[in-house]
C-alpha cells in the first residue's frame, strides 16, 4: 500500500505540473527573491529578439503586494533603474519589474519615446499601420511579470521616467485601454499635445483621434509627476521650437501638458481622471522621482 500511495501521489504531482493550473504554480516559482531577471518574446520592435526584464523581488512579498514596472530614460538602462528601486522595494515590500528597451529591438526616439507611431525621430513623416505601434508591449509586459509572479491581486503601477515617461504618456493617448491599475509619468522632455492641429510628435494631427479616443486617454488613472527642480535646459533636452512652444524646462512642459489635457477633456465633457502632482526639491532624477512615487502607490496597495 505505502508504495501504491507513493506512485499515485508522484501521478498527482505530475498532473498538475502538465494542467494549466499546476504550470502557473510551477511559473510562480521562476522568480527568485532579490536581483533576477526573465526574457519574454515580444513581437513588437524592429527585431524578433525576446525582451528582457530586470526584477527585485523581496524576500518577503507576497501575493497582493503592489507590482511596480519601471521604465528607464534615455540611458535604456534597465538594470540601474531596478538596483535604484531595490531600497524602496525593500523598505514598503513592492516588487519591481524592470523591462530594457534595448537600441538593437527599439532603435532610436522613433521606436522608444514614439512608439513608433511614425517613422522617424522628430514630426510628420508616415504613421505606420497600428499594428507596428509598441505600446501593446506595456500590457504584454505586465502580463508576463504577473504571471512569472502567480500573482492574482496584486495592484499593477507603472512608473516612468524621463524617455520612459514619453513612451507612457503617449501610450496613455494612443492605447485603447492599460493593464495597469495606476500610471506615473515623470519627468517627460516633451509631451504629444491633445491637439488635433500640431503634428505628431507634439501633437495629434494626422492620428484622427475620436471622442472616444480621448474618453479612453482621459479615464485612465493617470499622475503627472514632476520636479521641482527640473527647470535646467540640458544638453539632452529637446530645444526645437514645438518643445519650447511647451515651455522652456521640463516643469513647464509638463504642467501645460497637463493644462491642455484638462482643458480638452472639458471641452468634450468628459471625465478627467489624471492628477498633477510637483516633487519638492528635486530635479531631473529617476530614483529622486521615485520617493514622490511611494504615497500614491502605498494608497493604491490599502
């Protein structure tokens, strides 16, 4: 009997890791507590090559704990940005998920902070076909982390800065609906206008947005994150006339950004469900941005 007992409970075991259930089970336990990483395919880009995420998983998180995506700036360097967040990770228990939108898969402003909705790095040019656009990747993303985690309640935040924060801004203009139960765009250069009379990348012109476009943009849980500090002319900030038609700084930029979007949705009558909120004393700092991250994401996760 005891070696019936013992063949039908290794027959248990093997039927649950070939069922659907007993593979999510099994998935949950691929991601390790502390520094790791997975490789997702990922069909979007201009490669076929899978796309990496970078995560910090405390030892003690759990199922229901928040989820943070962080997308990096200009630098690309996903890695850095999740050893940034490890300390925050630690200290409020959330696990972070780094995707790296490397320059081979994503050359370029075109394919990064576009979204490849066009097909080069400044304005105008040819929309290419929606199905080319990268921001079905976003979702895609939050879909893998939360199945390499085996996680079912867990709240989803994304969490952009800088570069990262124009692909998400325009990924909250341009998509149809998100996975993600809260959006922080920090810090963005220059901002894709609500303006149906200013050329895409600044602003809609040649998108024929719908109303219902704009219902969808605007009902998203949206924060506008900003430094304080962000007011220096950098060498890597964009100076064109259109950006500084914005403003001249970063801070500028991002409180007309969102000025218009609420004008605009006023105009619609429509709902507007975005909140701007200003970091004091910081500038044009991802980690330092991340600290004015923490509340609104500790609020989302009681």
């Amino acid at each position: 009997m005891k070696g019936y007992s013992l063949f039908m409970g290794l027959l248990l075991v093997l039927a649950c890791l070939i069922s659907p259930t007993g593979l999510a089970q099994a998935q949950s336990q691929q991601l390790p507590a502390g520094l790791s990483s997975f490789s997702m395919p990922e069909a979007a880009g201009a490669t076929p090559e899978p796309l990496k995420v970078y995560t910090y998983k405390p030892a003690s998180w759990q199922n229901g704990r928040p989820i943070v995506v962080v997308f990096h700036g200009l630098k690309r360097n996903a890695e850095e940005y999740c050893q940034g967040w490890k300390e925050y990770a630690e200290k409020y228990n959330f696990l972070i998920a780094c995707p790296e939108f490397t320059e081979s898969k994503f050359p370029g402003v075109r394919y990064y902070n576009f979204g490849n909705v066009i097909d080069n790095d400044n304005m105008g040019g040819n929309v290419q076909p929606k199905k080319q656009w990268i921001f079905p990747a976003i979702d895609n993303i939050i879909k893998e982390t939360k199945k390499q985690t085996g996680t079912q309640k867990s709240k989803v935040i994304i969490f952009a800065h800088s570069a990262g924060a124009q692909l998400i801004h325009r990924y909250v203009l341009l998509n149809k609906g998100t996975s993600a139960d809260l959006i922080i765009a920090a810090n963005s250069g220059w901002y894709t206008m609500p303006d149906e009379n200013i050329t895409y990348s600044y602003g809609l012109k040649g998108l024929a947005p719908t109303k219902k476009d704009f219902r969808n943009a605007f009902s998203k849980p949206v924060v506008i994150l900003l430094g304080e500090n962000d007011t220096v002319r950098s060498k890597v900030l964009r100076k064109t006339p259109e950006a500084d038609a914005q403003g001249q700084n970063r801070l500028e930029r991002g409180r007309n950004f969102y000025n218009q979007a609420q004008q605009k949705a006023a105009s619609l009558n429509l709902k507007f469900n975005w909140q701007l909120i200003t970091v004091p004393g910081v500038g044009h700092d991802g980690t330092g941005m991340a600290k004015g991250a923490i509340p609104l994401i500790e609020a989302l996760a009681h």
